[in-house]
C-alpha cells in the first residue's frame, strides 16, 4: 500500500498520513474499500465482545465498506 504513507508519527495532533498526489480517483476508491475490508477483518480477529459505542462503529465502518464496493463496482467497465 505504498500510496498512502506515514510522515510522521511523533506528532499525533496532526495526521500522521499523506496520499500519493498521483494517486487516481479509481485507485483511491479501490485502496478505501480495501483500508475499511482491513478494518472489518481487524475487528473481527480481536474475538472478544466489543462495547455498544465499538459495535456502531464497526457498523458504520461495515456500511461505509458497502458503500465503497459499490462506487468501485459502478467505475468497471460494463
């Protein structure tokens, strides 16, 4: 994933990430549905029982991934 790079973790108010500026809108789309698939996966590896504030989260992350799949699915060609 060498489009999306850490700068700097020392300094945690500001992002610690930057994007290839030369990164496409299709290759951005594409890296977002496999961060928020990361995401997804992470959590279900923990295999403990997560809080009600944890699970909303993951459920926004899981729609959020819907979402992604989609506008990916509407950039191929048909």
């Amino acid at each position: 994933m060498d489009n999306v790079v850490s700068d700097s973790p020392s300094s945690p108010a500001a992002n610690p990430f930057t994007v290839n500026e030369e990164l496409s809108f299709e290759d951005a789309w594409v890296r977002v549905a496999e961060l928020l698939q990361c995401a997804v996966a992470t959590s279900q590896e923990l295999g403990e029982p997560l809080a009600a504030p944890q699970r909303a989260v993951m459920h926004l992350v899981e729609m959020a991934k819907l979402v992604a799949d989609r506008a990916v699915e509407c950039l191929k060609p048909r």
